[in-house]
C-alpha cells in the first residue's frame, strides 16, 4: 500500500487506487503513472548503452595489448622493449581519453551558462515535443539518448541553444514485431533566460483556475497548484524548439 503525503493539507494518504480523497481536505488526489508510459524497450534495441560502453572498453583495451605486444615483439632488448611498450601503452590512452576530457569540459563550461540548467528537463521538453510532433501512428515511443551542447546564446530576456540530439524511436506495426530506428537531429531550442525572476507580482497570489487540473487554487510561494503541483512558471521554463 503506498502512502503519499496530501499536496493540499499535508496529511498522509492512502494511495490504493487511481484517484482517491484525501479524508482531512477533501483534495482529489490521482496517479496517472503507468509503467508502459517509461518503457525504454531496450531488449528491442540492436546495441544498449552498457554494451556500447562495454564494446569501447574492448577496443581500448586491444589498442593498448597491441601496442605493448609490438614493441615487445619487435625489439630485442627486454629493457628497452619494456619502456617503449609501457611508453606506447601510456600515449595510446592520452590519445583515446584526451578528447573524452575535452568534450566533457566543454559540454560543462556550456551548460554553465545556462541559469538552472537541467538536462533531464530538457530531455523532458524533446520528448514532448517529438512525441506531439509524430505523424507516423506506428510509433509507440519516443526517447532522447544523448543531448550534446554546441552553442549557448545569451541575451538579456533569453536563451539560446543550438544542439545536436540522438534519440531512439520505438515502432509498433500492426501484426509485427516492434522495432527501433536510430535519429540524429541538429535542433535551436529557447527560453527565459531567468525562468525563476517575475517582472511584477500583481494578481499573482490571488485565486485562479489551475491550467492543468481545473481547480481553482491559491498559488504559494513558488506559484505552484495545491491539488496537482503544476507551476506557473512551467511557460518561461519550458524549452521551446525553433527550428
């Protein structure tokens, strides 16, 4: 039985179905989470992250064997052979790691740019933005793998980003088998520079309509909905692609 805390009163609930009533408030609480909404499908995949990652250990590991083997094998002296083999051994891994580091450091010092940068939200916004944007009925999901920064531009109302995404699509034809296509897309993506700063209070601690659930609601200190937690901010947060 799973206990949740009330969002509107803070009481502990029972969650024993899908929507229940909190018995203090009298708040609708509902759980809208389903299993197949997250499914990655990797056993449909042709080659899964940790096998990737295993498969590039592999050829690291060969390209230095061959490298000491070599220099082994072809000098005769064993000091001499020795030294140059480790020496090999050493260069070939400055030469397979050094430009790992390189794009590391450069993906950090350009998210760094970015106020309050999340990647899984910003994972978040592509997969709705792809999944809305789908013509094709067969695909059953979509899924960002890996985001890579190559531009963060500034002004004094937004940000712009330019990257390149890799994602995985899962299809799922009539009477077939499901299947998985691979897509690299170049995308520009924008939002508030600043999501968090409001120009002006105003109206926005009075009562209103909640745009998610319908309730009407008084915001909090974080302008978020008291029944389903939406906030109001979501619109200057939220990544808005443009091309």
């Amino acid at each position: 039985m799973l206990r949740i805390t009330c969002p509107s009163c803070g009481a502990s609930v029972k969650l024993d179905s899908q929507q229940v009533t909190c018995e203090y408030c009298g708040a609708v609480i509902k759980n809208e989470f389903y299993d197949w909404q997250t499914e990655s499908f990797e056993i449909y995949e042709s080659i899964s992250t940790n096998l990737k990652r295993f498969l590039q250990l592999i050829l690291s590991g060969s390209i230095l064997f061959v490298c000491v083997f070599l220099c082994l094998y072809l000098i005769e002296d064993t000091e001499i052979s020795l030294a140059a083999g480790v020496g090999a051994a050493i260069l070939a891994l400055g030469v397979i790691v050094s430009p790992i580091i390189y794009e590391r450091v450069k993906q950090d010092n350009l998210a760094e740019k970015i106020a309050g940068y999340s990647e899984n939200y910003l994972r978040a916004c592509l997969n709705e933005y792809f999944l809305e944007n789908e013509s094709d009925k067969d695909m059953l999901d979509f899924s960002v793998d890996t985001i890579k920064l190559l531009k963060v531009a500034n002004t004094d109302e937004i940000t712009k980003v330019t990257a390149e995404i890799y994602g995985t699509k899962t299809f799922l034809p009539e009477n077939q088998k499901p299947f998985t296509k691979k897509i690299k897309k170049k995308l520009t993506l924008q939002r508030a520079r600043n999501p968090e700063k409001r120009k002006t209070d105003g109206d926005f601690f009075t009562e209103k309509e909640c745009p998610s659930c319908g309730a009407n609601f008084l915001p909090d200190e974080n302008g978020c909905c008291s029944y389903c937690g939406y906030t109001l901010h979501e619109d200057s947060l939220k990544w808005k692609i443009k091309s």
